[in-house]
C-alpha cells in the first residue's frame, strides 16, 4: 500500500534510490523553472532534469522494478495513519510538466500544471494524484504549477510509473469538513494496479474492463465502490475466473477524468473501499467468535 509521501521526507525511499547504480552521465544539464520557494516566497528556479532525457537510455520502469528491499518491508502490525481524505470526485485534469531527478540526483520530482486546485494550496497540503496522495513541496501561483515528490515505492506501487512528460492526470484535493461527499471514502493510499483488459462504448457510454490481482479482487464486489485513478467508481460486475471487473463510464464522466485516455494494456491505479478491508481484519482476528462466545 501506498501512502502519502515525498521522496526528501522519506528516509527508506532515498536509501532505497541510493541503492540503485545510476550514472551520472545521465543526468543532462537541467532546466531552470521558476516556483514558489516555501521560505522567502520569493521565486528560484527549480531544476529538474526532464524524465524525456533519461527514458531515452533507462526507462523508469527498469529503474524502479520490483526487487526485494529490506528497508522497504511494511510493518504489518503498524497502523496506517489517515492524514488526508478524498472523494473520488475528480476536481481537473493536469498535465505533467516534467519529470525526472532534481540538480542532485537523488529526489525525483514531478511538476504539474493544474489552474484548479491551486486555488487555495499551501505548501504541505495533499493533493491525489491519479488516486495517490502526494504532498506539495513547492508551488507557483504565477505559472500554476506545482511540485511533489515520488519516492522508489510510489513509482513502483503504482501506475505513476508510466507517466511521462505531457501525460494528462486526474487531481483532487483532500476534503473539507465543509465538502459535499459525492463519491466516497478514498484516503488516496493504493492499493495496487490493475490492466486495462477491454474498452467497449454502448450508445454515448463506455465499457472498461479491469484485470487485477486476487488480493484486490476479493474487495471488489458489484454495486459496491472502487477508486480508479481516484475516481469514485461504482462495479457493474466481478469475473472471478478471469480475475477481471468492469464498471461504465456515462459520457460526462469521459470528459472529466483521464481513463477513457488510456488504451488496452495500461495500468490504472486501484483503490479498494476501506470499508472492506476492516470487515476482513475484524474477521480473521476472530472478533466474531469472541462475541459469539460470550
């Protein structure tokens, strides 16, 4: 599971990323952005090295693959803290600025370009970024664009990992006590991806079908909510044998998030209702027999 995080607050993402062999003549003469500095409020260039420089010669694919990491092992018995909350309801669609490694080489960065939801940020706040919730490090009200930070485990949990630069992403800020709740509980902490199996329009609407892994699916069930890429989501169906669910998308909803974007065989993030996943805790701790017994 993947939670809020920054690469430059995360000790385990940057050993992790320190881990990895990645040659400097890689890292190409960056480009100077200017944002909005968190200590002056003054603007200084940010400089990134854009992610279409280093893909040419590692895709971040092979730089992040999955690989057993001992500092990056969960701690099962430490409860997840729920800093943020989202509704599923898409606020706008971004678009990706650019993405790579910072002057250092260590913090790898992604900026994006979004005139809604900075309306009102402030530095720290939690934005989900195609369903994953990530913290504003720095921002630009002049540009209207923002930065955060992608630690080794988001890229590696995630569909992020597939973004590029000009890549189009739903964005949604966390809820107010004072928000109307038109989706769901979604706390923008991934559970997993899913494949893009079949897409099929029926009038003005369209069909998605979704192949995930048994451990999501067993929280899937038809009626019920699911978050993809961090829209709030209703499953029509669960094909348990092909490990695959379907949902449809209405033709307003096509022209609000980035899904009906993506082609077959590209990953959606998937975020499971919660609520789900505390039925099955309560469950297997045998809180049902103890009441039975008493």
């Amino acid at each position: 599971m993947v939670t809020c995080s920054t690469l430059t607050h995360s000790p385990m993402a940057i050993s992790s990323l320190a881990g990895i062999s990645i040659s400097k003549t890689l890292i190409r003469t960056p480009t100077s952005i200017p944002v909005y500095n968190h200590l002056n409020r003054t603007h200084n260039p940010l400089r990134l090295t854009p992610s279409t420089n280093l893909k040419s010669k590692l895709p971040l694919s092979l730089l992040f693959k999955s690989h057993a990491h001992k500092s990056l092992t969960l701690n099962s018995h430490q409860p997840t803290q729920i800093k943020s909350l989202f509704t599923g309801i898409v606020e706008e669609m971004g678009q990706v600025r650019q993405l790579g490694f910072d002057e250092s080489g260590e913090s790898f960065d992604m900026i994006i370009h979004s005139p809604t939801v900075l309306e009102d940020v402030n530095l720290g706040d939690s934005i989900a970024v195609n369903g994953t919730c990530l913290t504003v490090t720095e921002f630009d009200p002049q540009r209207l664009e923002f930065k955060v930070g992608l630690a080794p485990e988001t890229l590696r949990k995630t569909s992020l990992i597939e973004l590029e630069q000009g890549s189009v992403v739903n964005l949604e800020r966390a809820v107010k006590p004072s928000t109307r709740m038109g989706g769901h509980f979604v706390q923008g902490h991934v559970d997993g991806t899913g494949e893009i199996v079949s897409m099929e329009p029926e009038g003005d609407s369209l069909w998605i079908k979704v192949k995930t892994s048994p451990e999501i699916l067993k929280f899937i069930v038809p009626k019920g909510f699911i978050a993809v890429d961090g829209t709030s989501l209703t499953v029509v169906k669960v094909f348990d044998e092909e490990e695959c669910f379907n949902f449809m998308l209405v033709e307003y909803t096509q022209q609000k998030v980035v899904i009906p974007l993506k082609k077959v065989g590209q990953k959606v993030n998937l975020e499971v209702d919660i609520l789900g996943k505390y039925v099955e805790r309560l469950l297997s701790s045998g809180f049902v027999e103890s009441i039975k017994s008493r």
